[in-house]
C-alpha cells in the first residue's frame, strides 16, 4: 500500500485470497484478495447490491456459505462453517450500519460495554467501570452515558457505542460496515475524524464499506471497488479519482 499521511509498509493486518460467497445458492461474491497493514485505512465501495456487506460478513465470520483464504497477522484464519469466533484480544470486529438494532434494547451502555471487556479482555470486575469510562473517552462520550440505554441516545451516539464495544475487544482489524450512512454529514465526518484517530492511537487496520466516494478518497490510502461481487478496480485513493477505469467507479464518482 502506498504511502499516506505518515502511513508506510508495516506488517499486514489482514490478508485475503480468493474469497468468494453465495446466498440461496446463487454466488454473491467471487475471487476477492486484499491486504491491508497493520494501522492502514482500506476501502471497500460500489454500488447497492455490489456484495460490500456480504464481503464484511465474510471477513468477520458471519457469512457461513463462503470459501476462500483469510490471514489475520499472518496466521490463518478459517472462512465459511468452520469459522470459531476469537474470545481474545487482536482478533476481527464488525461494525454496522444500524447499531439500534445491533445493540440489547435492555442492557444499558455499561452492560453492553462489560460483556466484551469480560469475556475477551479478562478485565476484572473491580476494573470495569473505570475501563467503561476510558472506553467512552476513546469515543467522545461522557461518562453519564454508561447508565443509559439505546433508545436514550441519538444516531450518532449509538454508532460511537457501537464503536467502543468494538474496541473492548482490542481488535487487529475494524471492519466498519456503511457505519455513516444513516448519520448527517457533519456526525458522519466526526465519527471518520474519530477512526482516524482511534486507527492512530491504537494501530488497528481499518476496513471501511461505503458507497461514499468522497469518504473513502478522504480517509483511505487505497480502494477496492466492487461491481456485482468482483474487484473491478483497485490502487491509491488518489490515482482511482484521478483517472477512475471502470464504468462503475465512474458511477460511483457521479
């Protein structure tokens, strides 16, 4: 990946080969290969129905009738059935589009919080609160919010949640899918400003699905554009705005 923004060659975070996936046994994506370094910012863009979402699913685990090879820091990763869930640090995690319907109506932002810094983080009880508290820092949120549920908060503040419960399992790779999407372009520009920052501080590779060309020249080195579930065009940011090839990116570019 070419260099951005003080971004250079480092160890890859994610490698992926020939990743391909059905749905009601007609394919949905085929022969997708990425890399992505350690602290690198990728993109993902195309059109609805261009298989972003079905790709971030099948990165994260979530999309059982998949094939292909996955490496996360080198090591291998399982793809399809066989996939098991990390219950550990430096592992994959998804952000979504919607995170009202992602996030328990009934646990307030603590216990939603709690549960990965437990269970992965083997962060003990007496800790949580004041990890809770740092957590909601990391994400611009005040410590009032962790006795308050989804329902309580605007858009903009259930993604940061969405967000934070993400980074209580101290991830290797973010996989952030179409997470401003639903949020007005100021919200949807302080929540890039706040991956850029979290991608910085804490050295997780980045892995943005949008269709927002601007978003993604914006905020990431590279591009991968997709068009009915294959790469059709990749490079820096830069070269694919300078001089998009594809119809696609053309489409995507207006």
């Amino acid at each position: 990946m070419a260099e951005r923004n003080g971004e250079h060659r480092q160890d890859i975070a994610l490698r992926a080969r020939g990743l391909a996936a059905a749905a009601g046994g007609q394919p949905v994506l085929s022969g997708v290969d990425l890399e992505l370094p350690a602290g690198a910012a990728l993109a993902i863009v195309g059109a609805s129905g261009a298989g972003k979402t079905t790709l971030a699913r099948v990165i994260a685990g979530l999309h059982r009738d998949s094939t292909g090879a996955l490496e996360l820091r080198g090591a291998a990763v399982p793809v399809g059935r066989g996939r098991r869930i990390r219950q550990r640090g430096n592992g994959i995690q998804l952000v979504t589009q919607n995170p009202l319907s992602a996030l328990n109506p009934r646990r307030t932002v603590a216990q939603t919080l709690a549960r990965p810094l437990r269970r992965i983080g083997r962060v003990p009880e007496h800790c949580l609160r004041q990890r809770i508290t740092a957590l909601l820092a990391t994400v611009d949120l005040s410590p009032d919010t962790a006795d308050r549920y989804p329902h309580q908060l605007s858009g903009g503040q259930r993604q940061r949640v969405a967000l934070a419960r993400a980074l209580a399992a101290d991830p290797a790779v973010l996989v952030c899918d179409e997470i401003t999407s639903a949020l007005d372009h100021r919200t949807a520009a302080s929540m890039m400003t706040l991956l850029d920052r979290v991608r910085a501080e804490r050295g997780a590779a980045l892995l943005v699905i949008t269709h927002d060309m601007r978003l993604a020249t914006a905020h990431c080195a590279e591009i991968i554009v997709l068009d009915d579930g294959r790469v059709v065009e990749s490079g820096t940011a830069t070269a694919v705005l300078a001089t998009p090839e594809h119809e696609a990116t053309r489409e995507l570019l207006g």
